[in-house]
C-alpha cells in the first residue's frame, strides 16, 4: 500500500476523498438515526420497498427533463421524481395496509416487485431518446460514491439537517408511535399523520443515499446501524446515538476504504464495513450480545445452585433439629449423602456445587467427609430460607398457586429477588402473617 496515499485518505487532504468521505459519513449518521424509528416499529423492511419504489421515479423525471430540454442527468430533478415516486410506493403500502386483510409483508412485496419492474422497464424506454445519454443512471440502482460534487454535497447536507431536525423535533410522538402505536390512536394522536411524516424522513434518506450506496444496499445501511446498537443497550436515547455513531463510521471507514483501493465499490464496502461492526455488536454488545448474555446465564446458573446448595443444607438443619419451638439452631456437620438425597442431585452435580461454595467461603468440609456451614454461610443460608418462603406465602396468598406446587414456581422466580423486592414482601406481608419470622429469628 502506498504510504502517502494512505495518509492523505486518513488526513482527508484530497479535496475530492474529503468530500465523499464526510458526505457520506453524513448520510451513515442520518440512516443510523432513522433506521432506528423504522426497526422499532416492526417495518425494516419497508425501507426496502421504498427504495425500489424510487426506480420509476428516476427514469420519468429523466424523460420529462429531456422533454423540456434541459439535461436529463441533473441531479436535483432525478432526486424529485425518485421522492415523488418512493412516497408513492410507501403511501400505497399504508393504504394496502388499512384497507385490506393483507399483512405487511405482502403488501410491502407486491409494491417492491411492481415498482422495480416498472422501473427497470422505464429505464429501458428511455435509453431511446434523441440528443440524450441514459448512461450512469444505473448508478442509482449499485451507487456511485465517487461522483458526488460540491453541489451534491450541498444538497445532501441539507437535506440530512432537515432530516435529522424534524426527527428530533418529533421524537416524543415516533417514539410514542413505535412503542405502543394502538395506546397513541386511543389518546387521539394521529398515528397515520405519524406514520407518514416518519416514512417521509425514510424517503428523504433513501433517496439521497442512492447515489452513495445504490437502492439495493440502501436497506441495509437503514437497518445494520440501528440493528447493532439494539445490542448494547435498551434505553431509546442511547440507542440512537450509537446507532448514529455506527452508521457514521461505517460510512467513513467505507469511503476511505473504496479511496485507497480504486477497484473496491464503495456502496458494497460501507455496507460490509457496518455488517462487521454488526457482527461484533452481535457477539460483544453489553446488553443483548451473544457472549455477555451467556456470561450472565452462567453467573445466574451459578448463583441459583450455591442458593440451593445452602438453602438445602439450612433446610437439613431445621429437619434434624425439629425446629419447630423456635429454639437457636446449631450449625452441625451434615453427610455428603444426605445433602445429595435432599434434592437428588448427580454424584458430580454436587461435588462441583460444593468446590464452588469451599471457593465463596460458604461451605467447610471436615475430615470425615462432612459439610458444615461457615459463618457467613449460615448466615446467607438463613436469608436465602427466608427469601424462598416470603415468596411461597406471596404466591398462595397473592397469586392463587396451589400449596402442592408452590415450591416449584418459587424455585423459578425467588433467584431474582433484589433486597429492595424483599423488603417489599414483607411490608405486604405483615399484615396477613403478622408472627413471620425476622432474619435474625430463623
């Protein structure tokens, strides 16, 4: 690799590169944040018919330029035409929606095969008219980074500001709209009105990123931002500024990318670069990422069988000592195989329950082969006792469970009781069970 060419990319000293890169680093930042709207509300892929439907757009408004004499190429006129066409197609794909029994899917397939094939056609029927070239109108369908001037950029950046501010301007109500659109209509919003101001924005977008990456990868620049950031967090506000962050990334790294090596399409590579980053997200991300979430399973599993190890061995205790009068109980040795009995856990179950707790400082193991409870063990024992029979009395009391099975559906809940839950259960509880036992008292 040329090391002067690498840095003039990194350093964006080419007018030309420094151009492209940030026009479409802008339009990854605008994508990323309305990409994000469309993802909640379940229509992903309606961003997909969109663009399609942009098709025929283009080809008429390049036919009634040529008519009127002026060049069939300017860009502002070929952007008008995709708009008007690409509301067209989004509007007929709500109308199909409300109006027939027809789900989304299909209604969204029918437009986008219908649109596209009437598209391709036009553009074919245009390649005939005199004292005009049709050349380069493909672009729009693959993109073509790498042809945006300083008048395009203009245009660009204007229309993503105009973007970007509405969204923010409207975000309580798509927000609102996205989460729970059935709650909005019975509080009087206007959800249609909603739907099409947030389908404009995604038209708005889809049509100026089709000369960057080309309506068939204009989806996934929509969708791939938003889709990775879902991985690192649940709260909205977050979410959108990474997915902002995502798809401006991907756009600049690749831009750069489709600078440095000229044989490398640049809507193909901004749309790889954001499914790599989608991948890490998918495998890294905090809040829904493959490798954290079973991090947290095994830290959940290891937590349910220590709280079942020591509440079994508590249980043991209050058994062999008749603990019924309330006296103190002693803390005494138990057998190994008395433990194992109690819950019918494997040979190896155990063993490896009890190297955990010996690692906790929870469980001491004698000479004889004995367990006993250290003391803090007995102590978290106590309370997890406790905690397990606060929920069996809620269940039957508050939540209509048998007796016969309400030590199962405790078992599956009484591992994600917090301290403040706890204490919860047992204001609502002193009144229907005033003598329940304290900490300190089982």
């Amino acid at each position: 690799m040329d090391l002067e060419l690498l840095r003039e990319t990194l350093l964006l000293e080419q007018h030309n590169t420094r151009l492209v890169v940030i026009s479409v680093a802008l339009l990854g930042a605008t994508a990323g944040l309305i990409g994000s709207f469309l993802l909640l509300r379940k229509q992903s892929l309606l961003g997909d018919a969109l663009s399609h439907a942009t098709l025929p757009g283009i080809g008429i408004a390049f036919a009634l330029m040529s008519a009127m004499g002026l060049s069939g190429k300017n860009l502002p006129g070929l952007l008008t035409g995709a708009t008007i066409t690409g509301l067209l197609g989004v509007l007929l794909v709500l109308a199909i929606r409300r109006t027939t029994r027809l789900k989304d899917d299909a209604a969204m397939g029918i437009v986008l095969s219908v649109f596209f094939g009437l598209g391709v056609a036009i553009l074919n029927m245009v390649q005939t008219i005199p004292g005009q070239s049709s050349a380069g109108l493909d672009s729009f369908i693959y993109g073509s980074t790498a042809s945006i001037v300083w008048s395009d950029f203009h245009l660009i950046t204007g229309t993503l500001l105009i973007t970007t501010a509405a969204t923010f301007l409207l975000l309580k109500e798509l927000t609102l709209l996205c989460f729970d659109s059935h709650f909005a209509s019975t509080q009087g919003w206007p959800t249609l009105w909603l739907d099409i101001i947030l389908m404009a924005l995604v038209t708005a977008v889809t049509v100026i990123g089709l000369q960057a990456v080309g309506l068939i990868l204009i989806i996934a620049f929509l969708i791939t931002p938003p889709t990775a950031a879902r991985f690192w967090t649940n709260q909205l506000g977050h979410m959108l500024w990474i997915a902002t962050l995502i798809g401006a990334v991907s756009g600049w790294i690749g831009a750069s990318l489709s600078a440095l090596y000229s044989d490398l399409p640049a809507g193909a590579i901004i749309v790889i670069t954001a499914a790599i980053i989608f991948l890490i997200s998918m495998i890294f991300g905090k809040t829904r990422g493959v490798l954290p979430r079973y991090l947290r399973h095994l830290k959940l599993q290891r937590k349910i069988g220590r709280q079942h190890l020591l509440r079994s061995t508590y249980e043991i205790l209050e058994n062999t000592q008749n603990h019924q009068n309330h006296s103190p109980l002693k803390n005494l040795p138990i057998p190994m195989e008395q433990l194992r009995r109690h819950r019918y856990w494997a040979k190896g179950e155990l063993s490896k329950l009890i190297r955990q707790a010996r690692t906790e400082d929870h469980i001491e193991q004698q000479p004889s082969g004995e367990l006993r409870l250290s003391e803090s063990g007995f102590g978290e024992a106590s309370r997890i006792t406790r905690n397990h029979r606060l929920w069996e009395l809620y269940l039957i009391k508050h939540a209509d469970i048998a007796p016969s099975h309400v030590d199962r559906d405790a078992d599956m809940v009484e591992h994600l009781l917090g301290a403040e839950i706890v204490q919860q259960l047992e204001a609502q509880l002193a009144l229907t069970k005033p003598d329940i036992q304290s900490p300190h008292q089982i």
